[in-house]
C-alpha cells in the first residue's frame, strides 16, 4: 500500500508553526484520503481543495485520522477503514501511514510519497531547463486544439510558469483522439479543462482563460499579446495568423506558429522574432514566390474536422509537427537566458511524415526535414518600416 500526500496536505502536515497533533480524537475534518483499492493506492489531500485523483467508479473516501503518537495497534471501532497519519515533524522521515481495512484490525503499514513542488517537481529537468527562470515567463496559447493543448501542457512540463490560453469552443468527443484531455472533458471550454491539466502537472503556475475569438476581438488580441513573452499561434485559419503577426509585431513579441497540412502528411513551424528577418506575411509570400515548393495549395492548421476521412496514426502525425513547435518555442524563450539547449537559426521548418511525390520533391521523402530562411519582403504591408508608417 503507497499514500501520496498532496502538496497542501504535506505543507499543513509539517508546518512548525501549527499545533501538534497529540492524540487522536474523532476524525480529522482537515484532511480527505481517498482509497483505490486495484492499486493499493491512497491519496490525501486537505478537505477543501477540488479532487483529481481516481475516477468516480473506482475511489472510496476513508475518514483520517493524525496523530504524533507512532502506533501500528491504533483503534477506532466506529470507522469501518481509515487510514492514521503519524507525524514527528523533527524526523528525517516525519509522516509515517497505516491503512485498518475494518474495525479491530491491525495497521498495514504503507510506503509514504510526499509531493514537494519546491524539490521534487522539475528535479529531472534541471540543468536542461532553467525552470527559475521559465516560471516567470508568460506565454500566450491561442488556439487550443490539438497541437496548442500539446504545447500547453509541454511548455509547463518544462517549467513555463504563466499562460494565457485563449479559444473560444468546447471540446468535443471526435477531438478527444488528438487531444491532451479526454472524454471527463467532452462539452467544456477548451481552455478551461487545458488549464487543469497544466495544473496537474505544475501545480504553481499562473494560467489566465480567455473564451473568446480573436479574429473578432482586437483589443483582446492586443491585451494578451502585450503582456506575455511568446505566443504559440496554434489556430486553424490563416486571418487569425495574420493578426496575431500584426499583433506581435506592434508589441514586438515573439511568435511561433505551427500546423500540419492535409491529413497531416507533413507541416510546418514557423518562428518569427520582430527586428529579426522576415514577419508570418513575409514567409507566405516568400513561399508563394518560390516557384515548384508546393504544387498546389494545402490546408494549414491543427484542424479536427470530424467529416474528414483521417488516416491510421494522425495523433502521430500531428505529434510530431505540435513537438516540433513547442520545441521552437523553447529554444526561443530560453535564447538568452544562457540555457545549455540550443536555439535554432532559421525561420521554418517543414517536417514530412509520409512520401507525397505528388506535391513536390519537397514532399518525396518521408521523415524528413526541411529548414528555410525566409527575408524581410521589403514591401510587406505588415513589417516594412515604410509601410507601417
């Protein structure tokens, strides 16, 4: 049997500030221990916090008791299972647990995981990933569909410690395959149920939602885009791209778009620094000027278009182009922070994932990978000095 004590639970547990718990007398109204038994698993948590451990069907609530007494024959006849909670604060090992699976038992002693954010939550990544530095960055998610709910969870996996998601619909059961949340959240805000899950995974970040859409909405897109250090443009139509490259340009943040072609064979990612080459409307014409790169045109975005006849492994697919531009995200957040991980030079990447001869050599080769330099179009209406003047 394994108790895991939620973070909060384990700060009330050993603050020194509190009162000891000398004896045991009825049930602790503090703490909530939940039981899944096919796992021998328990989690503890305070009372009043929201519950994110075991599903509906398969948890059972145990009353908890605590006490600074270490006693294994511990008795409580009128509780039909609870779990006791022995704490010695001045112990290397200060919380000790034992589960009575019914009255007059014996306590089975249970190996003890203390959750500690500050310790033990980015201590595999660091040295990779300055999380220190990257919990004051404030990245912007518009789009939270498939790669943005990738890219979301990821960056906070790394240590990323604000966002702002914005996308006004609702997740539905037909985006689920392709999705970081599952059918628990068919019918709510996609930002909403994408916050909960960086929220499992980074308990400390700061996460503001916007269900809103931003191509009808300017002063929203200008209000979030100031106030963040990057925004990872992962939406499905190419007027939102350009108005966020509008947007990051006026407020000179940086931007990293990102999307897969038809039936996502292949895509793209492309990163765009103001003062640094060529705008998102410079790369699209640049591509539109380059003669046999695509043959005809493609659908561009992260769609899930549940009347499409998608092919086996999209979720793969769409994988590997949403990793790729959360990488690109990284590598520019960190690129002056004298980070170990290396910040790539040109503007795009396109990513192939299955051979399409058909439309170009580009697309000959699968698994393949493309990086392009694309200048600033000296007449661009976006970022040419002279035309936004």
């Amino acid at each position: 049997m394994i108790a895991v004590l939620a973070p909060e639970a384990v700060n009330r547990l050993l603050d020194q500030d509190r009162p000891r718990y000398p004896g045991t007398v009825g049930v602790s109204e503090v703490f909530r221990a939940v039981l899944r038994p096919d796992e021998d698993h328990i989690s503890v948590s305070l009372s009043d916090e929201p519950f994110t451990g075991p599903s509906l069907t398969s948890r059972h609530y145990l009353d908890c008791f605590v006490t600074d007494s270490v006693s294994t024959e511990f008795l409580n006849p009128s509780a039909a299972s609870y779990l006791l909670l022995c704490v010695n604060r001045d112990h290397p090992d200060p919380v000790s647990a034992f589960y009575f699976d019914s009255p007059g038992s014996v306590g089975l002693p249970c190996t003890v995981e203390l959750i500690r954010i500050e310790t033990d939550l980015f201590s595999r990544v660091r040295g990779i990933s300055d999380t220190d530095l990257l919990a004051a960055k404030n990245v912007c998610v518009i789009g939270l569909g498939s790669g943005g709910s990738f890219g979301a969870v990821e960056l906070a996996k790394s240590g990323v410690g604000q966002f702002t998601l914005v996308d006004f619909d609702r997740l539905h059961a037909h985006n689920v395959p392709r999705h970081v949340c599952g059918l628990n959240d068919v019918g709510r805000f996609k930002t909403r149920s994408v916050k909960d899950v960086i929220l499992q995974h980074n308990p400390n970040a700061k996460v503001e939602c916007w269900e809103d859409d931003v191509t009808a909405d300017e002063p929203l897109l200008e209000r979030v885009v100031a106030t963040s250090d990057l925004v990872f443009a992962a939406t499905d139509n190419e007027l939102s791209k350009y108005l966020i490259n509008e947007a990051c340009l006026n407020h000179e943040v940086p931007a990293v778009y990102g999307g897969v072609y038809e039936r996502a064979f292949a895509g793209e990612v492309i990163r765009v620094v103001p003062g640094r080459g060529g705008c998102y409307a410079c790369v699209r014409q640049g591509l539109s000027r380059t003669p046999g790169l695509f043959d005809r045109a493609t659908d561009l975005d992260y769609t899930e278009d549940p009347d499409l006849d998608f092919e086996p492994g999209l979720g793969i697919d769409i994988g590997l182009i949403a990793s790729l531009h959360t990488k690109v995200a990284l590598t520019t957040l960190t690129r002056n922070l004298n980070i170990a991980d290396q910040d790539v030079d040109p503007q795009m990447i396109i990513w192939v994932n299955s051979a399409k001869p058909e439309d170009g050599e580009l697309f000959a080769t699968p698994l393949s990978r493309y990086f392009v330099h694309v200048p600033q179009v000296k007449d661009c209406p976006a970022c040419a000095t002279d035309q936004r003047v």
